[in-house]
C-alpha cells in the first residue's frame, strides 16, 4: 500500500504494523457528509425502495420470492470472491443431493444458510458482535484448508491481511492491525447500536456502514460475504425494508472494480460523496432488478397453478407446484413429506408435474431421484 496515495481528506490514520508496512486504520463513525450532493440520488433510491416495499405488500404470499432472491444474491456475492456454481447445482444441494456437490457448491450454500442464520438472529438480536461472527462462522464451517475452514471460523483475525497483491508490500490495501481492527469493530458496533439511529438516513447508514466493515476487514477470510449481508440487515433493522428482499450483489458485480476503487477512494481521500452516489446506484438498480424479478416469478407461478388446476383434480400438485418457488429441486421423499402421503401418491403427482412440464428429472445415477423445477431457476437467476 502506497503511503503517498493518502491525503489529509483521509478519514482516518496510518499506522506501523509488524510487517514493515503502514496499514490503514479507520476513524469512528458516523463521517461528515454532503446531504445536499445525493440529494437526488437518494431521492431516487428511496422511491425505488418505495416501489419494492409496494410489490411485496401486494403478493398473496411473499414467502413463495424470498428463497429465490437470497440464492441469486448467494451465488453472485460468492462470485465476487471467486467461487462459482450453478443454480442448478446449488438446488441439487439444498434438496439433499450430497452425491459429487463440489466445493464451491458447498461454499455457495453455506452463504445461504450464513444469511437465513442472521436474519433469524435479526428476531431476537440487534446487529452486534455475536450476530457478525455466528454469520461468519456458519460462512466457512466445514469448508477444507484452503477454501477458508482453516481461516478460524467466528473469530476475529489474530495476524495481519491484506487486501491485492501477494504480499503486504504488494498489497493495493492494508487494513488496521488485530488489536486496532477488534477496537474499530467495537466502535462500529456502538455506532449501529446508538441511541438516535434516525440520526443518519438508513440508506446513507448502510453504505457507511458496509465502508467501514470492508476497511476494518475484521476477519481472516470472508470480509467481503459477511459486509455485504450486513447491507439487507442494516435496512431491515431500520424498517426501511418490510422483507428480506433487498440483495445487492448483482449490480455490486456489476460494477465491481468501481465498487473497490470508490471504497478505497474514501479511505485514501475521504471521497464519501462518490460512494454514496455509487451505493445509492446501485440500490436503486437493486430494486428495479428485484421488482422484475418478482413480476416473473410471480406470472410464471400463476401460470402454472391454472395449468394445473385446468388438468388435475387434486390439489397436491398446487401445493407443489407453490414449494418449488422456494425449493425448485425435489425428491419423492420430500414430496411424500411435504404432502403427507404414500410413496406412490407422492410419485404420482411428480409425474404429473413432469407431464405439463413443470419438473424434469435429473439425469445422473442418483438415489433418490431428483427432480428439477428448470423454468423457476431460470426465473431468478
């Protein structure tokens, strides 16, 4: 990290580190920042918000979307930091198919559960030290050495990172030292958890706050999964969101060199501005993505309910048809759980729904046999 990249506009100091190099250290929240400069920008952003909050309050049942939304935002957060899987490969996973799942799958998945874990958590716990490293550690538990298992799980780092580069020296940049990161942590953490959390729109919060986790980069491995998470957590602790529907990693990846050079541009010139134009950008693409989305998960369910309420008389295969919106791949055992059913009954109506076209078998030995909902996983990919 270059010394010289940082000016006086800098929001925060650099300091030594055992390593010979100067790291980065991050004063306390909350900045001083320019309302007026993203005033319309943020105007924009909260009338898409607006409109997203609006399609939920209209579904019959909004829970048929969320799964959906959560894994694409898994599988494309992941690929932010290079781990890729299919969705596809992602529902054989998380209907049981443990046979061959490669370990970018696992990973993938464990990002799903990580963020179905903090969301539970947000029921009975403000956002604080325990909830961001319990995320963390369901992140990487069970992963091999190499992939970040090795990274000690839940915990805060004990030894120096960095971030670009093969070596600190190397490195674009330096985050604060263990000791200074677990006091910054401790800050952020008191910040979130203030007595005027009205103070700062929650919006522009989210974005300071997502800065702040990524610069202080807590963590060994998986900074980048767990500050993203903390995005949708933020807006929903705040009521800003009425669902767990707002996942930015799509237009984040997008965009992702922008994305790290504006956070380093705040760190080494203090250019909260740029971010905050940048962040509200990108939520306001967030939701339009998310409505258009939902409208097509939404058309492709009412579809195929009439065509099956038109063909068959029974109506497990509507209650079906409704669980494959938020798990597209199944079994006949799940199906003959699901329904409460026998073994053949349960075959039967996975026939049927192969019959109009709704499920397809898996190809591959397999035992069970798994049947995926293919039109569904296109839908919100």
């Amino acid at each position: 990290m270059d010394p010289r990249s940082f000016n006086s506009g800098s929001p925060g100091k650099l300091i030594d580190t055992s390593l010979g190099v100067k790291a980065f250290s991050p004063d306390p929240l909350p900045p001083k920042i320019d309302l007026a400069a993203v005033f319309l920008a943020f105007g924009e952003s909260m009338a898409a918000i607006g409109a997203l909050n609006a399609k939920i309050a209209q579904l019959r049942n909004p829970h048929i979307i969320l799964r959906p939304l959560q894994r694409r935002e898994a599988l494309l957060s992941s690929a932010m930091e290079g781990t890729f899987t299919t969705t596809d490969e992602l529902a054989l996973l998380e209907a049981g198919a443990e046979e061959g799942a490669r370990a970018d799958t696992r990973e993938v998945l464990n990002y799903a559960r990580a963020l179905t874990h903090a969301l539970n958590m947000m029921e009975q716990l403000p956002i604080c030290h325990r909830m961001i490293r319990e995320v963390h550690e369901k992140l990487l538990a069970g992963l091999p050495r190499g992939r970040g298992g090795d990274k000690r799980p839940g915990e805060y780092k004990r030894d120096q990172n960095w971030i670009g580069g093969i070596s600190p020296q190397s490195a674009r940049f330096v985050p604060p030292p263990p000791k200074e990161a677990a006091a910054a942590m401790d800050q952020l953490e008191a910040f979130i958890n203030r007595d005027d959390p009205q103070s700062i729109p929650a919006l522009l919060e989210a974005a300071i706050v997502h800065y702040q986790f990524e610069t202080i980069h807590p963590f060994a491995d998986g900074n980048g999964r767990v500050g993203r998470i903390l995005i949708p957590l933020i807006l929903q602790s705040r009521g800003l969101i009425t669902a767990p529907v707002f996942y930015p990693s799509a237009s984040l990846e997008a965009r992702k060199d922008e994305y790290i050079d504006l956070m380093f541009d705040v760190s080494s010139k203090g250019r909260w501005t740029q971010w905050l134009h940048f962040f509200l950008s990108v939520c306001t693409d967030t939701c339009v993505t998310s409505n258009r989305l939902i409208d097509g998960l939404i058309s492709l369910q009412n579809e195929y309910r009439e065509l099956a309420m038109s063909k068959f008389r029974s109506n497990n295969v509507v209650i079906v048809i409704d669980h494959l919106f938020s798990s597209p791949v199944v079994s006949t055992p799940i199906v003959k759980k699901l329904l409460g059913v026998t073994h053949r009954a349960a075959r039967l109506t996975i026939a049927n729904l192969e019959e109009i076209g709704v499920l397809e078998k898996v190809q591959g030995p397999s035992m069970p046999e798994y049947f995926a909902a293919r039109a569904i996983l296109r839908a919100s990919a």
